[in-house]
C-alpha cells in the first residue's frame, strides 16, 4: 500500500527551486492540501523575500493545546504577523539562507512540513499529559490512585474536516486517539470495514508491536458527554479508535508516531477510493473481454435476408 507524503510535496518543490540558486522571481501560488487546508505562497515586497502562509479550519482549537509554542520552537525567526485570511506565515530572505547545503534543506523540509507540525501540538500535549498522569500513578497502586489520576485527561476534540473530528485522551497506560469519519456510500462503509480488520490481523499475526486498532459505528464510551457527538449515531458516521500503549509513547518515538498517526484519515479513505477505481477498472477490463469473446463467435459470412419485388423474403444463396 502506498504511504502519503507528510510533507506539501508543492511546497517543497517550489522552495527547492528557489533555495538552489534560482534567479529570484515573483511568486503568487494557492496550494491545497488535504482535509481543506490552504497554503499561499508569494513575494509580496521584493523577490527576494518568500511569504509561506497557512490557513487551517481547526487553528484556533489547535491554539489552546500549545500550537503556538509548537511553531515558534520549529521556525524561530522566520515567523512573522499572520498574513490576512491566513492563520499563521512565515518570511524567509533568500539573501540570508543558512550558507550550509544541508541546513538549507533541512529548512525546505520543515517548511514544507508546516501542516504537520501546527497538527502535531494535541498530540504532543496529550504525550506530556501522560507522562504526568504516569508519573503520579506510580506513586499509587491502582485501588489507590486518585480519581484524577485513575480518569485520566480530559478529552481533546479538534474539528479539523467540516463533519469529521479527532479525539485524543491521554490516561496514565495509554493514549487513546478517536477519528470520527463520514462514509458517503454504503460501498465505502464496507472497504472501510475490511481494511480496518487488516489492521487487526496484521497485529494479530507478525505485528505485535502495532496499536490497537477498532472500528465502531456509535461513539465509544470516551466520547460520552463530548459536546457535538451524537449518541448512537449509526447512519454513515464511523469512528476508528487507536490504542497507543507505552511502547509507543516514548520520547524517542514521538515524532513518527505523530506523522503517522495524523495522515490516518487520508490514508484510509484514499485507499478505499483507489480499491474502488481497481475494481472498476477489473470489471471494464472483464467485460470487454466478453465483448470480444462474442465478436469472435459471430459467423464470419452471415446469411443475409432479401426481399422480391412482392414484398416476400428469402435467404441469399438458398
């Protein structure tokens, strides 16, 4: 299966291109990225000077777990005041770039990764959630514990689609990471389903380390008393659970496991797509192979009816 870019694949194109040397030009691009989120870029002073501005649906939820500080520890001086209709950008002077080769792509790539980091701040939040919840359930065993410790942290919705929202509630075991997602057909229902017990056989059989995976039509029970789920919504609304457990809540793994676990959605739903286009094309590829079966069981010289003068019919060649 194919995995997705993390990165704007555009983005970094472009910025590749002008970091190498390029004689400096005018820039006013609009980039689209998944799940409706915008990118401009542009030279709205000098040639020079690069605008890379984002705009994403959930920025101001995504503010209140730490978004900010994510961003401003990942690109430092080049952030500057927002561009208008944007929510975050970026200013980067291409007569000051960092004099090292590598330095300067270490620079494309991380500005090329902007969608993912400004994403990445819940789920940092709900790492260090866990480190605290982990570190006070030590001091307890787990009859003990407080009723703080033993609930774990409070439930962090980001409404990053329009319909569709991630969950993530961090406890002192585990964290756990809910996407709400709409199926428009009930085919997308049924690949969707399919897929999600490859995740579960793939665990069960040569990948233990892997994280829980389910798949449930009614909201689970951590989204009890969440505003905006809808309980025992069945209909076309799924909702896929990941269990992350310790082994994958270190430090050292946090960054990929970020990656990964944010690209879920598109992942999944860009399959379910391309397995019903390899389907179509299969059945297409079927028929006209019957089609030419049929072709070649037509009789090469047909007999072909004419009629008389008096309007009676008769075969050639009878």
């Amino acid at each position: 299966m194919l995995l997705l870019d993390y990165q704007n694949v555009l983005l970094q194109s472009v910025l590749t291109e002008r970091f190498s040397g390029a004689p400096p030009a005018s820039i006013d691009q609009t980039v689209s990225d998944f799940d409706g989120v915008t990118f401009h870029i542009s030279t709205p002073e000098t040639k020079t000077q690069i605008l890379v501005s984002i705009n994403i649906r959930c920025f101001k939820e995504l503010v209140q777990y730490g978004a900010e500080q994510v961003l401003q520890r990942e690109y430092g001086q080049y952030v500057v005041s927002p561009e208008p209709g944007y929510d975050f950008s970026v200013l980067v002077d291409l007569e000051n770039l960092p004099a090292d080769t590598e330095a300067r792509e270490d620079l494309v790539n991380k500005i090329s990764l902007l969608k993912r980091n400004v994403m990445a701040a819940p789920f940092e939040h709900a790492y260090e959630e866990h480190y605290k919840l982990s570190e006070a359930a030590s001091k307890y065993t787990s009859e003990e514990a407080p009723q703080g410790v033993q609930d774990g942290g409070d439930v962090m919705a980001i409404h990053y689609r329009e319909e569709e929202a991630i969950y993530i509630k961090a406890s002192d075991d585990r964290v756990t990471i809910i996407f709400s997602t709409i199926f428009r057909e009930e085919t997308d229902r049924v690949f969707g389903k399919v897929f999600i017990q490859e995740f579960v056989d793939a665990r069960r059989r040569a990948i233990q380390n892997a994280p829980q995976v389910l798949f449930r039509n009614d909201p689970p029970l951590e989204l009890q008393g969440v505003p905006g789920v809808k309980e025992g919504s069945g209909g076309d609304v799924g909702y896929v659970t990941f269990v992350l457990l310790p082994r994958h809540l270190t430090p050292q793994r946090m960054p990929d496991v970020i990656s990964h676990i944010q690209t879920f959605r598109d992942y999944f739903h860009y399959h379910i797509k391309a397995s019903k286009a390899y389907i179509h094309s299969r059945m297409r590829r079927r028929t006209a192979d019957f089609l030419q079966v049929l072709r070649r069981a037509r009789p090469e010289n047909e007999e072909k009816e004419r009629k008389t003068a008096s309007g009676r019919t008769f075969r050639q060649g009878a």
